[in-house]
C-alpha cells in the first residue's frame, strides 16, 4: 500500500507542489508543544480533496477511460478539486450541486473546470442531488467519482501522510497526530500509511459535534447512519462514514474521537484569522479545535502534527463565526428581560451595566402584562468573569429575566 501511495505522490508533482508543513509558533508556545501546521489549505483547490479526485481520474485514464464522462455531486470541495482534475487532464466532467448551493461555491467550482465542466442543480439537499448524479451516471455509461468511500480516493488522499513523513525532521516522530473527519477518507488513509511507524494512540480524530458518524460508528461497532446532521462545518457534516473507510477504521477506539462543537471551531476561525491570519472554513479548523480542547496539560512536551484541511471560506458566513464565537467564549449573552412599564426602569436597568458591557442588541418585543414588558437583549463585554458580576447585579435588583443564550430553539427564532 505504501508503495502505491507514494506513487501517488509522485504523480502529484505533476499538477501541483507539496504542501509546506509548518512548525507554528504562536500554537507551539501557547500548548507548550512542537505543533506542526500541514497545509492542505494551500492547495490550488486550497482543500485536500484534490488528491483523491486526481489519484481516481488517473487510475481510469491509464486503464484507456478517457473516452468517457466522469460525474460526481458535491456543494463542497470535493466538485472543486473534481473539476480542477477534468480541466488537467481535458476530459469531460458534469457536477451535481443541490438548487440551494451557494452562488460562490458554484462560481468557483466553474472557475477550476473551464470549458471541462457542466454544472447541473438539482434537488434542494445533498441526497436528492446524489440520486440525479448516480441516474445520469448510469444513463450514460460514465464514470461516478465519490467524495471519499473509494479504494483510489482513500489511496490519494494518504498522500498527505507521505508528504509528512518526508517533511518531518529526521529526528522527528509525531507523537500525535490529529486528522479532521467527515466521510473518513483522509484519516482512513492517512492511518493505513503510518500503521506500521506509528502506535495507534499516537492518531486523534477530530469531528463536528453536529455529526458525530465516526464516533458513533465505533462505540457501535458498526456503522450508524445519523438521523440528521448540523451542516454549519459542511465540509465534515457527513451522515454516514463510507464503508470501507470504516472497515479501515474500526481498530481505533471511540475515545480516540474528539466531538468538537460548532461554537467552539468558530473560536478557532477568528483566532487563525485574526492573529495568524490563515484563513479557514469550518472543516478546515477541526483540527485545531481539537489542540484548544486537548489544552496544555495534554500537549506540552509533544511533538504533534495537526491536518488543516481547507480554506474555502465564504467571507459572508464571518459575522455569524464571529457571533458564534462570542457565545462560545463567553464574551456574548443574550436575554429577555421583564421590565416593568414606569419612566425611569430602562434607566435603572442600565446604571446596572458595567464599564465594559455593551449593548449589541434592543429590541421590544410585545407587552405581557398590564404593567410590564418584554424586551431581548445582546450584550458584550470583554472578559467572561464580567456576566457573573453582572447577573448578581440582576438578582440583587429584583430583575426579571432569562439567559436564552444556549437555547437553541429561541435563539434561532429570535436572534
């Protein structure tokens, strides 16, 4: 296996360069640690998926099938890296997307594939989109290209762990080694690479708390199709993990997967934004969420390499990271307030604000009783300890109210 995939790699070279792996300083001194950065966001798809995309065509052309036209579905990264792949080898390609997919990602996805390409909407979610591509696929012979439950994608996609291993300074060995997961073909492939350098504790899958296929599988002992999924980290929201992915997987105990919430990866985005200025989609700081809630007590000392798989982010998603984030760390709460219906009670409330806490939000939103109102509210503030101080203030002042901040049925409803 290893031999294959290392020839993978040197197919690669051919349509782009390695990608760097970073020993990052400010993660390095913040955990203690030696943290190594393997950027597959600098991709020219600036995601992974390219390699598997590639390692698939490049099969099927050298067995004589460039005569025929590839497909896939995807919204995502992987109809990116399908289409840079047709444009590259100059052969046909049609891209399912669902009727609701972002205008950017379809701009982009026809970006990489030029003239190579056709995009075809269909279908308002994923599966309905997938059932098209799998018809027509059949309807004209050609050949479907899956996003990750492939022997050829899982083999590409291991080419990350090639490039690490050949990266790593001689006298480096990981000691962990963390890997995002949606459908399981990277971390499928990259722990069939190592299996024989590297422990198996040395491996830490890190997956969205909203999809949960993995770690559910495992503590099963078979593969689980979730009911539903949280699609906010969309390149990692994958209801079921591919099956022999998980066949390559099952050895691994559920442990070894960390659940990362939503709120807490929007931490991560700004954070990497903001002081390293690396730009990331959700999926793509699955990884280095998973290092924030590992913390220092885990990591000081280690050398560990950390997967960062994408960097298509959507700029017009960043007020709501940034809001996500804020409620994540404590910096943002919302409420509704009971304020009784006299002059002088909005005033009172406010001399109950501290020097940092600022109003976010102000909205009335109707009259509950005879002499009393209801009113939401978002304040900010600027250190987490500074809501404790002023909730006593609240209770302290008789002060109707109720944190909705972590209820999700009324904060999607009303803020």
């Amino acid at each position: 296996m290893r031999d294959k995939v290392d020839e993978a790699v040197g197919a690669l070279r051919g349509l782009f360069p390695e990608t760097p792996l970073q020993l990052n300083e400010y993660l390095s001194g913040r955990y203690g640690a030696s943290i190594y950065l393997k950027r597959e966001d600098l991709t020219p798809v600036r995601s992974y998926k390219l390699r598997g995309a590639f390692n698939f065509f490049r099969k099927v052309i050298a067995a004589g099938g460039s005569d025929k036209t590839f497909v896939c579905a995807s919204a995502g990264n992987h109809a990116q890296g399908f289409a840079f792949v047709c444009r590259h080898f100059g052969v046909p390609g049609v891209v399912f997307m669902p009727v609701t997919t972002p205008q950017q990602k379809i701009d982009k996805t026809r970006t990489f594939g030029g003239e190579f390409i056709t995009i075809r909407l269909f279908g308002d979610i994923f599966d309905q989109c997938y059932a098209a591509a799998r018809e027509h696929v059949e309807t004209i012979g050609g050949y479907m290209v899956p996003p990750f439950d492939h022997e050829d994608i899982v083999e590409g996609q291991a080419t990350v762990a090639a490039e690490i291993e050949a990266q790593l300074p001689d006298d480096v060995t990981p000691e962990l080694v963390v890997m995002p997961v949606g459908g399981g073909g990277l971390s499928a492939g990259m722990t069939r690479y190592f299996s024989e350098s590297l422990p198996s504790e040395t491996f830490v899958f890190a997956e969205p708390s909203g999809a949960p296929s993995l770690k559910r599988s495992l503590e099963a002992g078979e593969i689980v199709t979730l009911p539903k999924v949280d699609n906010f980290v969309d390149g990692a929201a994958v209801a079921r993990i591919g099956d022999l992915n998980f066949s390559l997987l099952k050895r691994f105990p559920a442990d070894q997967v960390m659940l990362l919430p939503e709120n807490a990866i929007c931490v991560t985005i700004t954070e990497m934004l903001n002081v390293e200025g690396v730009v990331l989609e959700p999926a793509g700081a699955l990884s280095i969420a998973a290092l924030e809630a590992m913390g220092r007590e885990r990591l000081e000392g280690k050398t560990v390499v950390a997967v960062v798989s994408g960097g298509n982010f959507d700029f017009e998603r960043l007020p709501d990271v940034k809001e996500r984030a804020m409620r994540h760390a404590g910096l943002k709460k919302y409420f509704i307030l009971r304020l009784p219906q006299r002059p002088g009670a909005l005033r009172d409330f406010l001399n109950l604000l501290g020097p940092d806490d600022d109003i976010a939000r102000f909205e009335y939103l109707k009259k509950t009783a005879r002499n009393f109102g209801s009113i939401l509210i978002g304040i900010e503030t600027r250190e987490r300890g500074n809501f404790t101080d002023l909730l006593g203030r609240f209770d302290a002042a008789g002060l109707g109210y109720e944190d909705i901040t972590e209820n999700e049925i009324l904060a999607n409803l009303i803020i």
